[in-house]
C-alpha cells in the first residue's frame, strides 16, 4: 500500500487474508492495519499500540488521532439477505480460564473538550419506512442484557448478580455535579417527532414487567397480599432492596386506579 493511500493493494489483500487463516502469522495482520491506519489519511496520526495482542493502534498516551470533521476510524457496513437463522455483524466470545476477571466488550469515550452531546455507547434498532415490509414478529429491542443462570444443581455461587447495572460513579472527594441541569441513574424518554411521540404515549408502557409469578404473600418478587392502607382493589407489591433492606413498591391496576 502506498503511503497516503486509501486502496489496499492486492498484495496487502493476500497479506491480510493469509493472516487471518493462518493464526501463527497474526503479525502480518498486526503490522498491516498499523500501517494503514498510520498512512489511509495524512490527517491521522499517533503511536502503535503497545497491547493489542491480535491487533491494535495507538495507545493512551499516544492515541491515534485525527481532526477531521465527521471521521470514523472502523466503519463497517454490510447487509444479509439470509432468510433464516440467526445473522450477526459481529460476534464475540471471550473464555476465561484462570481465574482472573475480565470483559468481552470494554468501550470508553473520555471527554476532553466543551462539547454538546456526547455517548459511551449508542445501540439502537431501526425499521425502513416501507409498510408492512419492516416489522418484527416476536421480540424486537434496541438493546439486551442477558444473565445466563447455568442447568446444574450444584452450582454455588457468590457475590452479587444483574442481568443490568447502571452506574453514577464518583472518581474523589472532589466529584460534585452542581450545576448540571439533571442528573439520574436511568433516564428514560419518549423522543423524537412530536405527533408520533403522542401516539407511542397512548400505546406504550413505561415499564413491562414479564415472566414474574405473583403470591399472596412476601415469598416472590410480586405479592398479590392486598395493601389495607390503599383502601382498593386490585393492588399488588413489586419486591425491592435498598440496602439491605427488602421493600415493596404498590401498584394499583387501573380498572381500580382513580
């Protein structure tokens, strides 16, 4: 590849594709987008990475940097026409085998300039505008968390457990967000278009809660046991913990609610 060109040359092509099917010479794959990386645009600049053990650029110190408008550093987009089966852009799977802990995906956007919006992640799922062409039969969401609890009867585990975790993290004594115009844990929004977002509200729930059996007493995280101090039907209690304190949210249904 010429230095300052976009195009991969066939060679680089070959390179590139030997590499990934041969894992002993990884190297090849390693020093090739280094080097693209380092000459796709004079604009980009920055140190190899020092860690990335498969392949990497840049480092904290030293990070791969550009000041063009609107740039991507990976872009990827493709489209399947499979009819069936579960099909993945991208698909990962990390083992942990000794005993250390450790992520699968780890992303991170650090702010170091007054700026308007920013994100660490922004994941969504969209629909072509095409009447009855662009739907989802069964479930269909923009994000999915899930926790798999493992078919053995022995398992002991330990510590504590989420299929979620949302978190406002204080790095000192000094983190103080006075002055922030709101600031919560879970932010959840009805956005876009006005009159759309009219007709979401009519047809939408803040909340869903699925799968969860109730009783009549405390033993499950939803109790049917009626709430005297309510003074009306239909009200059941939704099992939390503060602390470690157990508590219940009541919610009345809405034939009772007025």
């Amino acid at each position: 590849m010429a230095a300052g060109s976009a195009e991969l040359t066939k060679q680089d092509k070959e390179a590139i594709r030997r590499s990934v099917h041969n894992p002993t010479t990884a190297a090849n794959l390693v020093s090739m987008m280094n080097a693209f990386a380092g000459t796709a645009s004079a604009d980009v600049t920055g140190a190899v990475s020092a860690s990335g053990l498969l392949f990497g650029v840049g480092t904290t110190a030293s990070p791969r940097t550009t000041s063009a408008a609107d740039a991507k550093f990976i872009e990827l987009r493709c489209s399947s026409s499979a009819s069936s089966g579960d099909n993945r852009l991208h698909y990962s799977e990390y083992t942990l085998t000794g005993g250390g802990g450790g992520e699968c995906l780890r992303v991170n956007t650090r702010v170091h300039s007054n700026l308007g919006t920013a994100h660490g992640a922004h994941i969504g799922l969209e629909f072509v505008a095409t009447a009855g062409g662009s739907e989802c039969s069964g479930l269909g969401v923009a994000v999915r968390g899930t926790l798999m609890i493992p078919d053995i009867a022995s398992w002991a585990p330990t510590g504590t457990y989420a299929a979620g975790m949302f978190e406002i993290f204080s790095v000192g004594t000094a983190s103080d967000p006075a002055g922030m115009t709101e600031l919560s844990c879970l932010r959840l929004c009805n956005s876009g278009d006005g009159t759309g977002g009219n007709d979401v509200d009519t047809d939408a729930f803040v909340l869903s809660l699925q799968g969860w059996t109730s009783a009549g007493d405390l033993t499950k995280c939803i109790t049917s046991a009626a709430l005297s101090e309510l003074n009306t039907g239909g009200t059941i209690g939704i099992r939390i913990r503060i602390g470690s304190t157990t508590y219940f949210i009541p919610a009345v249904a809405s034939a009772s609610w007025n």
